[in-house]
C-alpha cells in the first residue's frame, strides 16, 4: 500500500515579516547557522535560499518520526523585512507553496507584517504565524528546544496569561484582516484555520512544532499542486545576477518547475529585451547551506524542481533580476512573449 503515496516535489516556503522581527535567526536555528551574524547591521537585503531536507527536520522533530512522510524536504526562501525591499518580498512570496509569517510577540503586528500579509493573500499563498522571541517574554523559564506545550506547562500563571493574551490580540488584528485563526494545538481543520506557533528562535523552544506544522500542510492539502512535474523545462525565478572569480556573470535562481540540465537552451528578460543563451554550468549549494553565503557549490548536470541553484551562462552581464527563466523546447516566440508579459506584470517594459 505505501507504494500508493504520491511523490510530491520540495514545497517553496517564504519566510516573511516586519523587519528585525527574527526571519533569518528562525532559519539559522533551523539550519544550524549564524548567517545573521555575517550581514552588515543584521539586515537583510537579498532573497536567500536554503534546502533543509527531510531527514533533517526528522532529527528536529521527534513526533514525526512515526508519521509516514513524502515531502523530500522544505526550500526556505529568505526575505528582506525592511520596508524599502518591497519589491524582494513580493517576488519572495510570488515563488511560495507556503509561507511563515514572522511575528515578534513583544511588538505584535508592524507595517511590513500587513504588508506580507496582503502579499499572501493576493497569491493565496496559505502560511502559518510564528510569534517567536518567547523567551523574550520577561520571566520566561527556558526549557531548550522544548515542544511548545512543554515550555508552556513550566511557566507560571502570570506568563501564561500575558501569552494568552497576546495571542488573542494577533487572533483579533488577523481576523480584523478576513484571517481565520488559532494557536496551533487547538486548530481542528488546517485548511480552515491558519495555524499560530509560538517559537523561540535563540532557544530552538517551539520550533519542532512549527516543522511539524509546515510538513502537515504541505502533505494534506498541497499534493496536487506539489505532484512531481520534473519532466518539463526548467522554470524559474533570477533572485540574483552576481560575477563570480572564474566563472563570470552567474545567476542565482530558484528553479520551481521543472528540470534544468547543463547544455539546455534558457530564456531570460535583460536590458536589452528578451536573450537566449545555453547553460554552461550549474552549481548547487549544499543542504543546509544558504545560497547568498555558500562558498562550496557542488557542480551537478542537472537540477530538479525545487531548487536554488547558481547557473553559469555566455552573456548574462546584462540579466535583470527578477526575471523568469524558462528551458526552451521548441518555440521560442511563445517563449520569448510569455517572458515580456511576466516582466509587464512586474511593470517592467522589455
Ligand atoms: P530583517 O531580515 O532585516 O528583516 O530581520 P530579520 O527578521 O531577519 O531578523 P533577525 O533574524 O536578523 O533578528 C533580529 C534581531 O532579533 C537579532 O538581534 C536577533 O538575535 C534577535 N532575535 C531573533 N529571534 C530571536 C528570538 O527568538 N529570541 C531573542 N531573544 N532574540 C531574537
Ligand atoms: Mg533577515
């Protein structure tokens, strides 16, 4: 019988929330990392990329070690918080199957949170909230990566009831927003309610759960969009166009359909109107390993849906990021049409 169970591919999930709110330090827990550590003033200011495979989420979380799951993994896509980065969040959450809504408990909802929130509904992306920095909360008792209901139990009335409290004022601003929520543990029907988990990122408190959550949706309501299409060219998204020593203009792409493969034929939107080029090399960053900061790239022939790769190419210098990237077999006229009217939704004129 379970070899019934669909294939589905690596689910894209943004990461998105007021700036400073702790979006990276939630990936850096979950990478094992400390990239925050390494960006000037602690912001961000590019869409990042991080695969975190099945089996690493598994050793994270001890109760899902006896469900049944299918999903390979979870592509986590950084974003920037900032308010000038507009324009990054809403390629960000374009990409997402899913999304996590960042919220610092201690500062409630800020204008970048409404703002990913109007993001994701526009995509009807369906997302989760973490309230982290918990362990924030004046008097928390740590109990390191305790599952939620656990560090919960240990704290004494008064925190409980500021968390009960603070809980309910999120429930009231998302439902003042049309949002339909509920702490995680008392959610009935996930396609309904959209689930809120507190975490802690410093302490890892709560952040099994929010895994736990992010697998659940992904395995029960996302499937169908998910069933594998590793057949068909490659499509993507150009986050970054960035020289590199040796290889030249290389792009940063997050590849979420499809397979690309080196020697393929690639359509891309640059200032000089739509360009076709052959993929000359492809390199992939390591599991765990975010993409803007990876230094040992792995060279593959072939890359499959969901991915961030590095795509080295003739004539890339001139690539504007943001733009689509599609395999080309066949047409190139539809092709090269379906790129301008992509890049016109982003109101850039070709
Ligand atoms: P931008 O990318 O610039 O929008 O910020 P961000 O949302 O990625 O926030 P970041 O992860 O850089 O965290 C901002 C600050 O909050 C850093 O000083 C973190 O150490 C701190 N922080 C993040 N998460 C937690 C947490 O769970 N607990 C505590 N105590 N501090 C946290
Ligand atoms: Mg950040």
């Amino acid at each position: 019988k379970s070899a019934k169970i669909a294939k589905i591919r690596t689910p894209i999930v943004c990461v998105l929330g007021h700036v400073d709110h702790g979006k990276t330090s939630l990936l850096d827990r979950i990478r094992g990392s400390s990239v925050v550590s390494s960006e000037a003033g602690a912001i961000t200011q590019h869409i990042g990329a991080t695969l975190v495979p099945i089996e690493a989420i598994r050793a994270m979380s001890t109760s899902m070690q006896k469900i049944p799951v299918t999903v390979p993994g979870l592509l986590f896509i950084d974003t920037p918080g900032h308010h000038a980065f507009t324009t990054l969040r809403a390629r960000g959450g374009a990409l997402a199957d899913m999304a996590i809504v960042v919220v610092d408990i201690n500062e409630g909802f800020q204008p970048q949170t409404i703002e990913a929130l109007q993001i994701l509904r526009g995509c009807k992306t369906p997302f989760v909230v973490a309230l982290t920095k918990i362990d924030r909360v004046h008097g928390w008792r740590v109990v390191e990566n305790a599952p939620f209901l656990t560090t919960f139990a240990q704290q004494n009335e008064r925190i409980q009831e500021f968390m009960e409290t603070r809980h309910y004022e999120i429930v009231g601003k998302l439902s003042d927003l049309g949002f339909n929520c509920e702490r995680f543990d008392r959610v009935q029907d996930f396609a309904r309610n959209i689930a809120i988990v507190p975490i802690s990122a410093h302490t890892g408190e709560g952040i099994a759960d929010l895994l736990m959550v992010m697998i659940g949706l992904a395995q029960r309501y996302m499937e169908q969009s998910l069933a594998m299409s590793v057949d068909g060219p490659g499509c993507g998204t150009v986050l970054e166009v960035k020289e590199e020593r040796g290889l030249g203009p290389t792009l940063d792409v997050i590849l979420y359909d499809g397979t690309l493969s080196v020697g393929d034929e690639i359509m891309l939107a640059s200032e000089d109107g739509v360009i076709t080029t052959k993929v000359r090399s492809l390199l992939k960053p390591r599991p765990m390993k975010e993409i803007l900061t990876e230094e040992r790239f792995e060279r593959v022939k072939s890359v499959v849906a969901a991915s961030g790769v590095k795509v080295a190419a003739p004539n890339l210098d001139r690539v504007i990021a943001g733009s689509p990237l599609r395999g080309v077999r066949g047409d190139r006229e539809a092709v090269a049409t379906q790129i301008r009217q992509e890049m016109e939704e982003i109101h850039v004129k070709l």
